[in-house]
C-alpha cells in the first residue's frame, strides 16, 4: 500500500511538472497587438485591436511624418522658449539655440525628446493646438479614424489616444516615406551645434530590436506609467515588410519578435504584377492608342490556402478622350480573394494626352473656311 501511494505521488508531481512545461513562456503581454503588411497595408494579426488606448511616445511617428511633409528639413530652427525644460524625456535643448530641423527630428525618434517634439509644433504651427490638428487631419487622410493627437509627445491625456489598429496604419504609412524610414533606422547620430547657444549631440537610438532581430529596420519605442511600455518595430525580409504594434505590454521586444516570427511563418508575400509590367492598350479618340503599365509592384501577403483564390483584374475607361492630363485616374487593378476585395491600385496616365485634329476636324476646319 504504501509503495502503491508513493508511485500515486510520484505520478502527481510528474504530472505538475509536465503541466508547467506546456504552459508557453512566451505568452503575450501586451493588452493589445496589430501586425501589419507595410506595402499593401493589410492587417495580419491583430488582438483588442479596436480598443482606445494610451500611445505613449509612440505619438512621435506621427508628429515625425507631418513635419517631413509640411516643412523643409535643412530649415534652421530657433529653438522656442515654450519648448526648452519639457517635461518627460529630454534632448535638453537650449535657450537660443539653433538647429537644423532634420536634426531635430533625430533627437524626437532616436532620443524620444519631448522637448524635441515641442520645438518641432512650434516652429512649424505656433502652438500645441495647432501642431495637434495637423496630425489629426494625417490621421483621417491615413484612415486612423480611432486616434487622436493633442500633443506632439505622447504625455499622457484623457484625450490622447490611438487603437492598434490605427497605430499599425499609422506606421506602414510613415515607413513608406523614404526620408522616415532612413531616420528610424539609424543606430547613432551626431548632432552638430550651430550656434554658441548650443551643444554636439551624439544620440543613440533606444529602440533594442534593431539589434535583437535580423532585418529590424525601426521604429519607435514609447512609455509612461499611465499608457505602460508601447512599441512599434518593423522589420524586412526578401522583401516583405512588416510593422508590429504592442500597447501596454510587460515585455516589448519578445513580444514583437513573437508577432513578427508570426507572421513571417504564415503568410508568404507574392508578387503579382512588376512595376513597368505591360497592362493593355486603351485607344484614344483622335487616333493611336495609350499603352499601359503597371506603376509599381504588386505584391500581397497570402496564407497559403488563400494562393488559389486569389483573383486580379484590371479595369479601364474604354476610350481616352483627348485632351487628358497626367495624372488622371484612367482605371483601377484590384486584388480578390475569393469573391472579396482586398486591394485596389490606381492606374493614372503617366503624361499628358494633347488634341490632336482628326480627319473629319480638318475636313469641317475647311468648309468652314470656305463659307
């Protein structure tokens, strides 16, 4: 009997132990993750992704993308007085220093510089409030309809706050901005003063993955005790390009390489069309025709009992009526799994279409003359 309850025992313990080695360590964190395809912009995983939230420093993507796209980065900036002394994390501007604003934009992404982003609302709004309302209007035009900005920083706010979803829209579109992307990669900077006011700077980036995981290529960490940690990282792989998002997460970058190791394992990214890949020909009124080409890769992420549904078709205006200009939207190339849409890419003309007279113009040109 006794032997009988050691081994009963001995079986509950192994029992335990195994309990334990099945329970996955890496279990996520976050209290909401998106993982998204940057070309193409679909989500491919996602949790509590809809759920407003706290953003964190994460805010400075978007603060990031405004300034490049509304302003001159070679600009000399005056740093504003508002800005100097921010509270939170600093670059630790100074009273009357000069600098350039690209420069500035290394110290917001890298260094995180709240005080960076204020000197950045300033120089390019005046004031909060206004900064604030241009990186609201980016956030509709990009479709985050669920996000909105009242400060450049990410301090926290009732009215601060984005979803994962948003934030994942927000990222793909900025790493698909050139100059964006270059900032966010960069490991280390030095930053020269350019004035007697100011320091040399070498900043260096706190975004860990980019030496955690092969193929990382940004971009931004966040953090207050009301948000918790919150990340976004990317990363590229043949090709195939990914942005992560982790909001609250106890453990940011084993969380984003979780999601990303993921996603990478599921889906495959195919090619469907290459960018100057000949589409059809379209004639034009006067006479000729316009011949048509792909304007850029079309790539997708599929899983792979999604591959033999997919289905693309091309349409187009049936005739061009000259004169059109370049640029005008002449047709569409759409992407369908099964019988759902899941992209669409414009075709517009690449140059200008002149009027050029017909046979029957010149005829009636003439009989008019004649009259």
């Amino acid at each position: 009997m006794k032997i009988l309850k050691k081994k009963t025992a001995l079986c509950m313990v192994l029992l335990f132990i195994l309990m334990l080695i099945s329970i996955p360590v890496n279990a996520l964190s976050a209290q909401a993750y998106a993982v998204i395809d940057i070309q193409s912009g679909r989500l491919l995983h996602a949790n509590n992704a809809t759920t407003p939230l706290e953003m964190a420093s994460t805010t400075k993507i978007m603060t990031c993308i405004v300034a490049i796209e509304t302003s001159d980065l070679d600009e000399i900036v005056l740093v504003d007085d508002r800005a100097v002394g921010t509270e939170g994390s600093s670059i630790y501007l100074k009273h009357g220093e000069e600098i350039r604003l690209g420069d500035l934009l290394y110290g917001l992404m890298l260094q995180s510089g709240n005080d960076a982003a204020n000197a950045i609302a300033y120089y390019i709004s005046g004031d909060i409030a206004s900064f604030s309302a241009k990186m609201n209007a980016k956030a509709r035009e990009i479709g985050a309809l669920n996000t909105n900005f009242v400060n450049p920083s990410g301090l926290s706010d009732a009215n601060h706050y984005t979803t994962a979803e948003d934030l994942a829209k927000i990222c793909a579109y900025a790493m698909r901005n050139e100059t964006f992307a270059a900032i966010v990669s960069t490991r280390n900077i030095t930053i020269p003063a350019l004035n007697a006011a100011g320091i040399d700077r070498t900043i260096t980036n706190k975004n860990r993955l980019l030496s955690l995981y092969e193929g990382a290529t940004g971009i931004k960490t966040g953090y207050t005790k009301s948000a918790g940690k919150c990340f976004c990282g990317s990363a590229e792989r043949d090709g195939f390009s990914l942005a992560v998002v982790t909001l609250n997460t106890a453990d940011t970058f084993t969380d984003a390489i979780e999601l990303l190791d993921q996603a990478y394992a599921d889906y495959t990214q195919v090619t469907f069309l290459t960018r100057g890949e000949y589409l059809k020909s379209i004639p034009i009124d006067t006479g000729g025709t316009k011949r048509l080409y792909a304007p850029q890769d079309l790539t997708y992420p599929l899983l792979e009992d999604e591959i033999d549904d997919v289905r693309i078709e091309i349409t187009t205006e049936p005739i061009l009526h000259a004169p059109m200009s370049a640029g005008e939207k002449i047709g569409q190339i759409e992407l369908f799994i099964g019988s759902e849409l899941q992209f669409t890419l414009d075709i517009t003309l690449d140059k200008d279409i002149e009027y050029k007279q017909t046979f029957l113009d010149k005829i009636l040109s003439l009989f008019k003359e004649n009259i």
